[in-house]
C-alpha cells in the first residue's frame, strides 16, 4: 500500500503497472506461504499414516487433544476459502475465472462431520470433527462432486465466481462377522494384560467405540453379539478399570454406556464363575454383600427385610400385564433379596436365621414367577448366581432351610439358558462339634 501511495501523481499507465506488480507480489507470496502449509499438512498426514501402521487399533481421534489440535488447524484451514472469494471478487474479475490445481498427494481420508448443504455455511464446519455421541468415529472418505464443465482425465477445476461443490460422505469400512470377532479376542487380550492403574480414558474411548460399532452392525453372518462370551467379558473388563477415572460429566456419561450394554448381553453370554459345588462352600470375597454384619435380633434383621416387603406390596396391587410388571420389579427384587440372604449368611444365631425363612421363600418364588418364560439376561444371570452361591452357604449352616428351600433352588437353576447353567451341588449339612469329656 505505502509503495502505491508513494506513486500518487503518476501516469495512469504507470499507476496501473505499480498496482498489478504489487498485488502479483503479494499473490506470489501467499502461494509460497500456502505452499509451505500445504507441505506441513503432508508431512502431518504422513506421521498418522506411521501411527496408523504401527498401531493397527489406534483411533487418534479418541484423544481430547488430537481434538483440540485438528478444531485450531481446521480454524485456520476455514479463513482460506472465504478470503480467496473474497480476494477473487474484490478484483473485480467480470467473467468467470478458474483456478486450476493438481492434486498435490494421492486421494486424503479424512474425519469431518456432516456438512450442511447450505452452501454459506459448507465451510464452516469441514474440519470439525464429529461430538455427536450417535455416530462413530471411524474416518469417512470425502468424495468431492467435480465441477460440471471438468472433463475426464483432466485436472479438476474449481470455479471460484460459484460456490464450492457439495461434499458427499463414504464410510471407508464396513464391519463383517470375521473381522469383529478377531477384532473382539484380540482387544479383550489385551485389556487384560493392562493393569487398573494403566488404564486411560483414551484406551477405553477406543474400546467403547469398538463397542458400539459392533452394537450397532445391521447384519452379522451366523453371529450375534449379545450372545458372545468374550463380549461380555470385554465389558466387565472395562467395567472393573473405570474406577481409575475421576468423578465427572463423562464419567457418569461412562458408566450409563457399561450399563446399557450390559443390559443387551443375553444370558447365553454368561459363564459361570462361582464356586456351586464344593462341600463345604467356599468364601469368595467377589461375591457382593459378603461384608453384611451380623443381625444379632430378629427386628435387625427385618431392616433387611423391608424392601422385600414394600416390593411385594406394590406387586399386589398391581394390575400391570406379567411383561411390564417385570420390568418394573425384577431387578430391584433380584438386589434386595441378593442383600437379605447375606444378612441372614451373616447371621450367627439360628434362631433367627429361621424366623427370616419365610420372607426368604416368598421373595424367592416372586423371582421365579416373574421370569418364568422370560429371556434371562446376561447382568441377570450374574445376580442369579450370587443367590444361588448365598443359599447354598445358608444352607451348609441350617439344616431347616436346607429342607424348604430345596425345590425353590430347582426352579432358579431353571431360570439359566441351559447353555450357560451353572452347576450346583447340595451342600451337607455343617456337623457339630462334639465335647469332649475329659476322664477323672
């Protein structure tokens, strides 16, 4: 501008040279700088690419600073267009003029969210990478529409007087049956051989979105994934690392994500972890509850009991058909009575432990009735599990509650796909000990 201005009072023919060489400078310039982050952005795609070879599963897009990082180079990125538009017209350039580009490096992939079809706004957010917690995260192909008057095995044109082509999206891999179950074994391997402690929340980013994708498949040959084993040992895995990560928005967004997976997994996916079978029980501090004190009066024990009760009250008065009363009562009444069995475990004296029989029957048969006929699920069948592991120890210490509860216990072992039932074993009964006399 000072070098124009200096020029003031010159010949229009010279006014008009000194104007086009300085903005022809200016021009030469900015390419050689664009040239410079055109060759920055190769360099950057060319590190993803290594990263991507080295690691095989690593989605860099799981990183919260990968994020921040691409959002600040793709606000940079969006000023181009619109100031090269603007550049274009205030030129004042009355026909059409093109620009022609070769493509520099082979066809890029990279992660964008959807663009608005509004072409004011189609720039705004192509750099931006995907929040919206519904989609995956897996890199899309950006296929751009040509140019009409662009002609085959011709460089593409772009006409900068129009606005830009639309962009059309295509996902680069769609999942297929081999594919997700070498993929399932392979990252449930290695989350196991991580420690609590190592775990981050990048490592479970790529698990969940792992996860969900697999959730989400429409069509799986010869396979269903709520009904696979090792699936649901990849959440209870992620499940039991997440304690690492500090109380937060995400954290409870986390655990509402485990929880609604979980509750997908059928019972075929269960396996058996508990001891049913030795005589005498086995202590296993996996089980939940084992840490209930001991009731040392019957009215302590009735605190347990209450729940019990005020489910059963409600079901009384319940009209509901038998599908909707179990998804109102079944959980909650597998956990209370999951809490009062080991109140009454816990308990010492017998005395007690037989006064509570009853509300232990009556809970338990509510429990077979209301998921007679019904599909077990995965989460479900681990609480069935921890009851039948419970009883068992009851059963060990007090032979009246062996004898009543004998028949009910068949009907739980029942309520197992057979597939996946565990095996029980009545225990003996505990013998005393004798005195002994001593000799005078």
């Amino acid at each position: 501008m000072e070098a124009i201005l200096s020029r003031v009072g010159v010949s229009d023919v010279e006014l008009r040279q000194h104007c086009v060489a300085a903005v022809q400078n200016e021009l030469q310039q900015a390419n050689k700088s664009v040239q410079d982050v055109v060759a920055a952005l190769e360099q950057a795609l060319k590190v993803v690419k290594a990263s991507r070879e080295l690691h095989k599963s690593l989605v860099l897009n799981a990183s919260d600073q990968i994020q921040v990082s691409f959002r600040q180079l793709g606000t940079s990125c969006n000023q181009i267009g619109p100031l090269l538009r603007l550049l274009h017209h205030k030129m004042g350039a009355t026909t059409s003029a093109t620009v022609v580009t070769t493509a520099s490096t082979t066809s890029a992939v990279r992660t964008v969210s959807k663009p608005s079809m509004d072409s004011s706004s189609s720039t705004a957010s192509e750099y931006e990478p995907s929040s919206n917690e519904g989609e995956d995260d897996e890199p899309e192909v950006v296929e751009v529409t040509p140019s009409k008057n662009s002609k085959k095995r011709k460089p593409a044109t772009l006409d900068l007087s129009e606005s830009p082509p639309l962009v059309r999206r295509k996902t680069t891999e769609t999942l297929n049956t081999k594919t997700a179950r070498n993929q399932l074994a392979g990252k449930l391997k290695e989350i196991r051989a991580i420690p609590t402690a190592g775990y981050t929340v990048m490592m479970h980013k790529e698990l969940a979105s792992f996860v969900k994708k697999v959730f989400a498949a429409d069509k799986l040959n010869n396979w269903e994934p709520r009904d696979d084993v090792k699936l649901a040992q990849l959440l209870n895995e992620m499940k039991k690392r997440m304690g690492v990560f500090k109380d937060s928005v995400a954290q409870t967004l986390r655990w509402k994500a485990i929880e609604e997976w979980q509750k997908e997994m059928t019972g075929a996916s269960f396996v058996p972890t508990l001891d049913l079978t030795s005589t005498p029980p086995k202590m296993d501090p996996r089980v939940a509850f084992t840490n209930v004190s001991s009731c040392q009066t019957y009215n302590e024990l009735k605190v347990f009991a209450k729940p019990l009760v005020r489910i059963s009250s409600e079901m009384g008065a319940d009209a509901s058909n038998t599908n909707e009363m179990r998804q109102k009562y079944f959980q909650p009444l597998l956990g209370a009575t999951n809490k009062y069995l080991a109140a009454v475990t816990a308990t010492k004296d017998q005395t007690i432990q037989n006064k509570g029989i009853t509300q232990c029957i009556r809970s338990l048969k509510m429990i077979c009735l209301l998921a007679d006929g019904a599909n077990i699920t995965q989460k479900e069948c681990v609480q069935l599990e921890e009851m039948l592991y419970l009883i068992r120890l009851i059963m060990h210490k007090n032979g009246n509650f062996r004898k009543i509860i004998m028949t009910v216990t068949i009907d739980l072992l029942t309520l197992f796909p057979p597939s996946s039932r565990p095996d029980f074993n009545y225990p003996t009964k505990k013998k005393k000990k004798k005195t002994k006399h001593k000799s005078t």
